[in-house]
C-alpha cells in the first residue's frame, strides 16, 4: 500500500457525491483535496487533537503551501474510498500529510499535502508549534529540511 | 514570471468569488485546480482548438493524472487573478500545461497539470493526439519521457 | 422537527468540512445542496435503491428542477449536521425531496428539492418510474398536481 | 425575459467550467449559486459598492436566508451564460436579488435569493443598511414584509 513503516496511519472512509463527478463520469481531480483535508483533520482528531478547537484557542492556522497528487484511477460516483493518511515529515517549518486513496484493493491516488502555519489574523508564518510536531513520528521528526529526494517537487523551488 | 523563453504563453483573468473563500479568510487550496482548468480550456481556444468539440467528435478524455502545486501567497476575495498558461511538455503519453496566477505583480502560484488521454467511454489509455501535441513548442515536444529533474515529483512514481 | 406524520424518514450524518465554510465563518449556502443530494442517495439506499445503479440500468436521470431552501441558523465547520429525509410529494410527473438539517436539537436548515425524470443520454423527459413512486406515501402519492399551497414557489411558474 | 420592468438591472456573464459539470452531462443544480453570488457582487459593483470594502469596513455580512431556483434548461460545459440580475424587493430586514440566467435566447434558470444582515463577528442581525436599500427600486423598497404571493415560499415560513 506504499505506506511507510512506522507511522502512525489513520483511515477516514467516505463516499463520493454526485456532484464530485464531472461530465467524464470520473471524479474530478480538484475534489480530492476536499476528501484529503477531511482526512487530515480525522487523523489529528484520531490522535487527540480537535483541529477546530486548536485554530480558534491558539488563533493559528495551517495554511497549505505544496500539494502533489498522482492519480493512477479514477474513483467514480458512490465509489466507498478508504483514505489512509500518516505524516510524512514534521519540522519547524512545515508538516506533509501523506495520503493514499484506496477502493478496495486497488490504489487510486497518492497524495502529499504540505502546510504551513500562521498566526491569525495577521497571517504571519511561525514556526509549526510543539503539539502539533509531537504526532509526527520520531524517524521524520526534527529534521530542518526535507531530504533532498522528497523535496525536489515537479514545481521547482525559488 | 518565472515563464520558461519560447513557449506560447495564454492569460486568463478572472475574479476571486466569495464562495471560493474558506474561513481562514483565503481561497481554499482545493480551488485553483478549477481556475486552472479554465485556463487550460482557454489556451487551447485561443490556439485554435475548441475542447468541447475536441471531447465530442473525437469522444476523447484528457483526464489529470499529476498535479504539482506551490501556494506563495495566498488569493483572497474579489482579486483579480491572471493565470499565465504554457505546455511545459508534451510527448506521446501525456501533455503538462504548467501556470502562473499572478495578482498584479506578486507571483502567488505555480502549478503544473498533467494530463493524459482517454478514449471513451471506454476509458481506455490511448496517444496523445497529434492535434494536440503539435501545440507543443518544439524544444519541449517529442520526447518519449520528461527530462529527470521535472519529472521527479515529489510523490515518486511506481 | 416539522417532519409530517406517517412518512418515512431516513437520517444522513455528516461532518462540515473545512473548504465547505467560506470567508464569514459557516457553511457557504451553495454547499447545502451537495448534503442534501448525499442525503437523498441514502435514503434511497436505506429503502432498497442504488441510485447509481438505478441511472445505470435504467438510463435514467433525475434532474433537479426546483430547490427551495429555508436557512434558519448557519453550520459552521467540523459541526456534526442529521439531514433527515423523506419524500414530500410524488406524482407521475415528478418528485420532490424534503429535508430539515439538524445539528442537535436546532432545527440548522429546512430544504424541498423538487426532481424530474430523464431519460439518458437523449435527455427528454419521462414518467417517474413506479419503482421510484413506490417510495412516496400513500397520502403524498398519485397527486397528478401538486396541492396548491406547496406548490407556489416563490420563484412562480410560467 | 420575465423581468419586471423599472428595475435596474445589470448582466454579468460566465462560461461554464468543466468542474461545474457532473455525470449527467449538465452543470450541477448547487453550482447555480456560486455563478448568483458573482452576480450579485457585480449588480452592486456596478452600482458603485465595492461588497469586499462594504464587509470589511462595516463589518457586516448578508447572509442568505433562503433561495428559491427553477431549473428550465440545463446549461453545459463552454455555455457562455448571461446572468441578469436585479433587486426583488428590500426592507429594513431583508433584500431580495432575482436572476435569470439566459443562454442565448433561452431562459435556463430563474431564482430568488434572500438575504439578511449581520454584524461580524457576532453575527447578530441588523437592519439592512441604508446605502444597500437605496439600490432598491423605489417600487419595490420600504415595505416592511414582503408581498404575500411572492413570500410564500414552498418552505413554509414558521
């Protein structure tokens, strides 16, 4: 399932709309980021964190900043999706939030979500607090930059 | 603008809605790849080539198998977005129109979209076709496979 | 909860995600209709139906041809929301869907959603299949005319 | 067109976008409203209130309050619609935009959106302020309740 070892995976289930399909009969591709996100926050739900609770108590939010999607199949209306999502680098500049789509056995989509955080209502970027960088696990944690290998996204730095 | 010399390069204006906001009071990430795709429509229309015809009479699909996207600074409500367009590449299997939303002169994103082409309804994986491929300009046309370094997403390939 | 006697009702939970909210803070009103058709899915489901593949087999499509929707008190994001569902009138020319949203003991939303029957991929309009008439009450069904009172949208008929 | 006359209308025109589609082949019932909200932002703009500056320096927003749609026509990728757009009736508690949403000759839509006021970000309801109830046709303004046919809504009031 191209899940990495040792982390922590949670999986949000869901069921495509109607309206998420598109004149080609498939999903369409800009309505995963709205079954990504759902994920993401069941998965900080899962380990103990009310995401809501979090942006209006500490006034942050966490802006995303990268995205990379590779759609290997098409997911279809009522199709019942299985999104598994761990996080896939923690450090004090930006979280990625790994996801992988399944219907059944048959891999969809993988996704990686990067955000950062910002203080509201200013929106300044501050550093990803200690709560937050507690749930990535230990082996992704800490680490100032990516690795080389992950970070060369398609969208090329400037 | 971070436009690669050489490439046919179309501009798409279009204003930020009020639905498009999210409460962290920015356009939700999710929403671009809409923008997006209108720009690509309007490449190709400007080029020549009507895609509503080209989906009809050639009962072809070009569904997105890869998007890679960099959020810099964030739109907002009732902005006036230019979405710069060019193909970034373009072989037998897929075309990548790659684009840059510019608000005035601040650079907010950069996005590549890759696409490949489908017969239906079928569904069935076929060439791009040469109608298409000859919007590609010649440096970045006719390769069997995108050169290594903007091939290598950050979501690796299997 | 101003459901009426003697209908069958089905209840769909859901949780309001993050890019369903817009830049003042709750669920953008556009948004409703997505729930409101995942809901009205369900209840077929719960009643025997697979509305996909209903349209499947059938040819079939139900298009929407009215909607009147009632906001009371905004949802806001991650808010727990029960769409409760039954069908408010049913005749040969068409169908129309009632739903009060809920979030606890406050009544968020009431919503009619008035269907028609096309056949694919023509489009041209037909009976609503007796499979389909079936579901709706007795005392709501075999109406050729919707009553008057309920029939008098505000948007009025021409 | 089924526009009343002496009423100030303007047209704000959109082509529909691939995403806007679903698998029937025709634009999605709920995105009706996305394309109804830009229309109302380009009436008043047109009549000189810039709505971002109106919430932002009053701190108000308007919320809808109920909608009502009739579907004719359905529109389809690449239509190009013009979306006419006036001001249905305005008192201190509420103001009414009517649309009807033309494709060429051909009426696709018509609706009615209403809209209250609140303040931000208490979200306690005001007035309608007077700047926006002076865009109400003098004919149509200054009744404290609407008419009596055209408030009865198919969503009976309570």
């Amino acid at each position: 399932m191209h899940i990495p070892p040792n982390v922590t995976v949670t999986t949000w289930r869901v069921r495509v709309c109607y309206v998420d399909t598109d004149q080609a009969g498939v999903m369409h591709h800009g309505t995963y980021f709205r079954y990504l996100e759902a994920a993401r926050v069941e998965h900080l739900r899962e380990r103990g964190l009310d995401y809501k609770r979090f942006e209006m108590d500490n006034k942050f939010a966490l802006p995303v900043v990268e995205a990379n999607i590779r759609y290997k199949i098409p997911a279809r209306f009522d199709d019942e999706l299985a999104i598994h999502t761990w996080i896939g680098l923690g450090y004090r500049a930006k979280m990625r939030f790994d996801s992988v789509i399944m219907r059944g056995d048959d891999l969809l989509t993988r996704a990686q979500v990067t955000l950062a955080c910002i203080r509201l209502p200013e929106g300044k970027i501050c550093s990803v607090p200690t709560m937050l960088l507690d749930f990535a696990d230990p082996q992704i944690r800490g680490k100032r930059k990516p690795p080389p290998l992950t970070s060369t996204g398609a969208v090329d730095d400037d």
